[in-house]
C-alpha cells in the first residue's frame, strides 16, 4: 500500500545516498575505515544489520577492464589510504534488506512477490580514484 511504498522508496532513496557519498570519499583515496564511516553515518536510520557493503576497484589498460578487485588499506608516505591505484574505477555496492511494514499485503500487491518478509535494495555508485 501506500505506507509500504514510501517506506521503500525512502529506504532506497537513503541506500542510493549512501553508495554515492561513500563512491565520493573513497575516490579521494581514503582508507576504508573513513568510507564505512561515511556510509554508516547516511545509513544510521536504517537496521545496519541488514546493510552489506562492498568497495572495489578495476583498472583499464589498452581500452580493456581489469576484474573487480577488493579495496584493502595500505600506507602512502606514512598516510593510510585505500588501495585503489590513480585513475582506476571505484564502485562501492550497498545492499539493504528492506523489512517489509506490511508483508501480507505487499505479497498480494506484487508481481514477484517476495519469499520472506523483506525485498533487496541493490544500489552502486561509480567514480574514478584521483
């Protein structure tokens, strides 16, 4: 119904906020515990519980996209800074476990309704490192 709606939207629209500020602050080169802190900090209504979140990079050489890899923290003239190389693509993907307000009715209202009591948001944000 209207009441599951916006609570959904509102949580996506939270998670989307998220993704982009931490995309943001790891393009800069910061370590890892700075970018989960940025998230959290956007994402603080939501159950952090229910909140994954994953930070990558890939690099391109000759036109040609390296795989995904993690981003780890390492150590830059004595500074801590994520691992993610100069100009190498940055994507930081968030995924939210919605609890649903009303499950019942939201499953009869859905095309695909879900198998348990919460729909997934997915969301990732893009930026190249500086």
């Amino acid at each position: 119904s209207t009441i599951e709606m916006g609570s959904l939207v509102g949580d996506y629209i939270t998670v989307n906020a998220a993704a982009r500020a931490g995309v943001r602050i790891a393009a800069t080169g910061a370590p890892i515990a700075s970018i989960t802190q940025r998230v959290s900090s956007i994402t603080a209504t939501l159950v952090a519980a229910r909140l994954t979140t994953s930070l990558q990079y890939r690099t391109s050489s000759s036109g040609t996209w390296s795989d995904w890899t993690t981003i780890t923290d390492t150590t830059l003239h004595g500074v801590a800074v994520n691992s993610a190389p100069s100009a190498s693509e940055i994507r930081v993907l968030l995924s939210y476990s919605h609890p649903l307000v009303i499950p019942k009715l939201f499953s009869v209202l859905a095309d695909n309704p879900p198998a348990n009591d919460s729909r997934t948001i997915n969301l990732s944000a893009y930026m190249q490192r500086e």
